[in-house]
C-alpha cells in the first residue's frame, strides 16, 4: 500500500514536469535568439531517456511481475498487450487534436519580436494550449505512476517530460502573445496548460487504487512504457531534428540513453 509521502513526492514531481511549459514562455519572452543545438540536443536527450527507461527498466519490470503471477506464458502476453495499448491510448490521442493546432511543431524564441496582429490568433492560441493539455494528460500519468513504483526512475521520467514541455510553452506563449500583446496573459496560459499533467497523475491514481492488485499494475507499467515510446519517436525526435542538425539530435538520443544506463548501473537498479 503506497503511504502519503510516495503519494506526495510522485505527485510533486508531476506538477513540476507539467509547470514546465512555463519556461518555455519564459524563453520565448526574454531570451532570444534561440539555441537551435542546445534544444535540438535537449529534445533528443529526453527521447533517449524515455526509451532506455521503457525498454529496459519499466517493460521488463512489468513483464517480470506479470509473469510471477501469470506463468511465463500469459504474463509475457499480458505485457506485450499492455505495451501496446499504451501505443494505442496515447495514438488516439494524438489523431484526435486537429494539426492545425498541433503543440509539436517547432517554435522560436525570436519569433517573440513581431508585434501583436490582430485577436484572431486568440483562438489558435488557446487552442495549442489545450492541445498540449491533452497530449500532457498522459504524460503525467506517466510521470505519476512511474514515480510512485520506482522515486528514482520517476526523478528521471520527470525531467524528461520538463525537457519535452519547454518547446511546448513556446508554442502556446507565440500565438497569445501575437492576440493579445500580453506577455503576462501569455505566460499565464503556457503555465496553466502543464496543469493537465497533475490532473491526469491524481484522476488515474482516483480510477486506478481502489482496484490496484499486482496484475494491474503490471499492466500499467507496461502501458506507461507504450505511451513513453510514442511520444519519443512521435514528438521528441522528430522535433529534434527539425531545431537542429540530425547528427545534433542523435548524438542526445544516445547521451540520453548513456546517461540513464549509468546512473540505473550506480544506483543499482
């Protein structure tokens, strides 16, 4: 039975991988002009750590707990299923936010130095934030649940997730700039639109304890490493490569994935 202290920390930990979208509106209004290599290789270092986590540490985890209660067979099936549910949840998701609106294409920070158009971009703009809330409703889940089977991992998974959040302030902060001329209305929104990522750690721990036995959260976990790799290959990498240099953005994938081998190496997990 997981205590209020683990239940605190994972939650934590989520609010602060959501809030992040708030530096990006912070990058977007004061620094500029934007260092494509940095973001490139930043993006490209979540993704890696996301992968490396799935695969190695949460799937296997996963597979190794259904299948102590399963039988070998079963709970490698169960596992596979799971995993690709995930895929699947976080799929949809994706397909249903109109890509007109889509969080995931690259914004700059120098973008910021055009003036206010006009208050039809109001309507894009809140429209990107709540895209990204629903692409960040997942995320937390993934953060959430994450945390709270391993605190170390979840330290990881978070930061990630903060890393992948940042270009998304960007993009919410750009267009509500450019309607309203309001840099604090801007930043108040950006901020506001990683909140979905607690929302959905506390309305996945509300459906989700009462019924919590072994064979779900085995499940879970390997639903939460489906849902990390679709983001990776779906939303880091490719906008790694599209603020940067291919090699740039490569070169974080593996350092990502180097990274997270040692420290789990370190910490003997």
């Amino acid at each position: 039975m997981m205590n209020s202290d683990q239940l605190l920390y994972a939650l934590l930990l989520t609010l602060g991988a959501g809030l992040a979208t708030g530096i990006g509106s912070a990058i977007a209004f004061f620094a500029r002009p934007t260092n494509k290599r940095l973001l490139s290789f930043a993006l490209g270092l979540s993704g890696g750590v996301m992968i490396y986590v799935s695969f190695v540490e949460l799937f296997h985890e996963a597979q190794l707990g259904l299948q102590g209660v399963h039988g070998e067979q079963l709970g490698g099936l169960l596992t596979v299923v799971a995993f690709f549910l995930g895929i699947g949840l976080i799929g949809v998701i994706d397909r249903l936010v109109p890509s007109i609106e889509n969080p995931h294409e690259p914004h700059r920070a120098e973008e910021m130095d055009h003036k206010p158009r006009n208050a039809k971009l109001m309507r894009m703009g809140l429209m990107t934030a709540l895209a990204i809330a629903i692409h960040n409703f997942p995320e937390g889940i993934a953060t959430f649940m994450t945390a709270l089977e391993d605190p170390t991992l979840g330290v990881a998974i978070a930061v990630a997730v903060a890393i992948h959040n940042i270009p998304e302030g960007v993009a919410v902060s750009i267009p509500l700039y450019y309607a309203t001329g309001n840099r604090g209305k801007a930043f108040r929104l950006s901020l506001l639109s990683g909140l979905a990522e607690p929302a959905g750690a506390l309305l996945a721990w509300w459906l989700l304890s009462p019924l919590l036995t072994p064979t779900l959260l085995g499940c879970t976990l390997a639903a939460v490493a489906g849902i990390m790799v679709f983001i990776s290959i779906d939303e880091l990498l490719p906008a790694a490569r599209e603020y940067g240099e291919a090699h740039t953005a490569i070169y974080g994938v593996v350092s990502g994935m180097a990274v997270m081998a040692i420290s789990l190496l370190l910490l003997g997990n």
